[in-house]
C-alpha cells in the first residue's frame, strides 16, 4: 500500500470486537459507536482481574443501540459460529485473550484455551463465515530478549521467554496459514505496553498507583533499570481504526501483514514512576527487586510501517496519558 491510498472506515461497517467488555476493547467498541458503526461484542467477563471494572465498562457500551453483547466464551465453538452466522460482520477485531507475562508461568492453562483455541476457533468461524478484514492482538512480547532497537516487524520472533508471547508469536503464525490456505486478509497488531483510564489492574502502572495511595512499598523490578514503550490507549485505538478498512496487499499468495503500534518513545522505569508520583501528588516507597522471569529489559517500536501505510503515529506524550489514567484513578477509587 502506497502513501495517501489508505481507505477510511465507512461508518455503516459491522464489527465484531472480541473481548468487548476488556481494556483495550472498552476503548475500541466507544470510538466505533461514537463513529456510527454498528457493534457485537463478545467477553467471558472472567475473573482474571476485578470483574466490577468489566462490568463498568460494559454498563457504558450496553445501553446503546448500535451494540449487541454476547456473553460467551471463545473456545465455545458453536455459540461463536451462531453470532457469525447471526450477526453477519463485515469485519472482526479479535482482543479477547489471557493476558499477562508472569501469570502465565504459573497458570498456563488458561493461555492455551484462550489464546490458541480461541483464536483458531475465531480463524475457523472467519473461514466458513467470510468477513472482509480479520484484525488480531498480538503483543510485544514477541520480540523476547531481543538485543537490536527498535523492535522491527523484519526482526526474528521465534525465542519467546514466556508462554503468553509464544500464544502471540503461534497466533501469527496460525493466521499467516489461514490467509494463504483460505484466502482471509488479515491483520496482526503488536501492541506495546497500552495504558489510559479503565486500564488492567494486573499491569504494572495500575498496581503502582493503587500502592503509592495506600502507603505500600511499590516493587521496583531491576533497580528501575527498564524501559517500556508506554502507548496510550487512544492512539491504540485509533491506528486500529486506521487500519480496519485497508487489506493487505497479496504477497505470496497471502493477505497477510503484521505491524507494531507503540508509541516509539521507551521511557525508563524510573521515569516513569516520577511521573506516576507526580501525578498522584506523593513519593512511592519502594523495594527494589532482581529481574522477574518472563520480564525483558526494554520494549521499543519501530512504527514506519505505520507511518508509511497510514500516515498515523501514537503521539500521546507520557505525562498527559498518565495525567489522563490518574484523573480516572482517582475517581473510580
Ligand atoms: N494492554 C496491553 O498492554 C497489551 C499489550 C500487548 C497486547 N495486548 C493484547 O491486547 C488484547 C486486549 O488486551 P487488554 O489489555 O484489553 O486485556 P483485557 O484482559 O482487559 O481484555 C481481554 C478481554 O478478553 C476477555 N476474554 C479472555 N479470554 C476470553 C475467552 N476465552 N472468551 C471470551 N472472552 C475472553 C476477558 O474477559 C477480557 O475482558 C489482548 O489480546 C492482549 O493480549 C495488550
């Protein structure tokens, strides 16, 4: 796809959005209502993290006309055909997965169900029900320990260090085949670190906050010593958009392109955590930890795919989107 050729999303367009009531899927399932799209969602509302935050931004989405809610379970092959052949999507978004690095050394059940029948579940139901676009979450996560920066999509991605990037790294590969064997277009997204109000209570930047308001010592990986290409969501959100209405180009026989979407700008743990404690107006105590399994030492996205195919960067600068999370913090608190 050259330059300026990207086509926009037609506010008519049905979209089915998978893990509708999570983070990421809150986000996207709002800008596509508020953008006049028609919307099914589907979550197994799992009790993962806190489900009352589910259920809030559910209780948000819900009451609008424009969006269908289907509480089912992805490994659910047949409720999952039905909404196919029910619902009719033009296009579908798949985010429902088990996230998390470090709970999947302990519980890597749950990433086997989700992340790989899930998705060769939503693969299956895309091959019999054709839909125009096919777009999936993959992470970051997949570049493992990788020395070079920034992360490049051309890098190799095939020594993943925790079982949830080799779900990611397995899901590319599971679509790549279904592109080329079936004739699906399809898109992979690795995002990098995503963060904004509504976010994960399992992630880091969450627990911290709640932490450094209670008083308790924050868990300080590495003396500090990480970086992350913190996103905020809606530049998330809308490269996601950007990307809906645009197929691949046919290479070898397959629709088939994966790109990063972070906010090319890693900052330091350290960092980070001054502007967490400024935001929140107090000094995190803190206990300082050797790097955890499944950890890497910095995550860093090369994005000139997206800037070449889309003219679009994440452009959200750290202190606002935090500025942004901690106003909702605080409230929702
Ligand atoms: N947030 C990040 O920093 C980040 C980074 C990289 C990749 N991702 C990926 O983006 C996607 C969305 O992440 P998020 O941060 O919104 O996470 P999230 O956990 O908030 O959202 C995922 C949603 O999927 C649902 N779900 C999980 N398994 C399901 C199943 N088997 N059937 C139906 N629903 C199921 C969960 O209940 C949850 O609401 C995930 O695929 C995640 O791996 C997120």
């Amino acid at each position: 796809m050259m330059r300026g050729d990207y086509k926009k999303l037609e506010p008519t367009a049905k979209i089915f959005v998978t893990g509708s009531a999570g983070f990421i899927g809150y986000h996207l399932v709002k800008a596509l209502l508020d953008y006049g799209c028609h919307v099914v969602g589907i979550d197994n509302m799992n009790d993962y993290y806190d489900v009352s935050l589910k259920e809030t931004r559910l209780g948000l989405l819900t009451n609008h006309d424009r969006f269908r809610f289907f509480q089912k379970d992805l490994t659910d092959r047949q409720a999952l055909e039905q909404i196919f052949q029910d619902e009719k999507p033009d296009i579908v978004v798949n985010l429902a997965a088990q996230a998390g690095v470090r709970y999947s050394i302990d519980f890597p059940d749950t990433y086997i169900q989700s992340n790989i029948v899930g998705f060769y579940n939503v693969l299956e139901c895309c091959r019999h029900y054709p839909v125009r676009h096919l777009v999936y979450a993959s992470s970051s996560s997949v570049y493992g320990s990788n020395k070079k920066i920034p992360f490049s999509t051309d890098d190799q991605t095939d020594r993943p260090v925790s079982l949830y990037a080799a779900t990611k790294k397995s899901n590319e590969l599971m679509a790549y085949c279904y592109s080329k064997l079936y004739g699906i277009s399809v898109t992979g997204l690795r995002f990098f670190t995503v963060y904004g109000p509504m976010g994960r209570p399992d992630m880091a930047y969450f627990k911290f906050a709640e932490k450094i308001l209670r008083g308790e010592p924050i868990q300080v990986y590495n003396n500090g010593d990480m970086k992350r290409d913190f996103t905020y969501v809606d530049d998330i959100v809308k490269g996601v958009i950007n990307i809906l209405p645009n197929v691949p180009l046919e290479k070898d026989g397959a629709r088939y392109k994966v790109y990063n979407i972070g906010n090319n700008r890693p900052v330091k743990l350290a960092d980070f955590i001054e502007t967490l404690e400024h935001c929140l107006g107090k000094t995190a105590k803190k206990e300082f930890l050797p790097m955890q399994p499944g950890d890497v030492y910095q995550t860093y996205a090369d994005i000139q795919d997206l800037v070449d195919d889309f003219e679009f960067r994440p452009d959200t600068p750290i202190e606002e989107g935090m500025r942004r999370f901690t106003d909702w913090f605080l409230s929702y608190r």
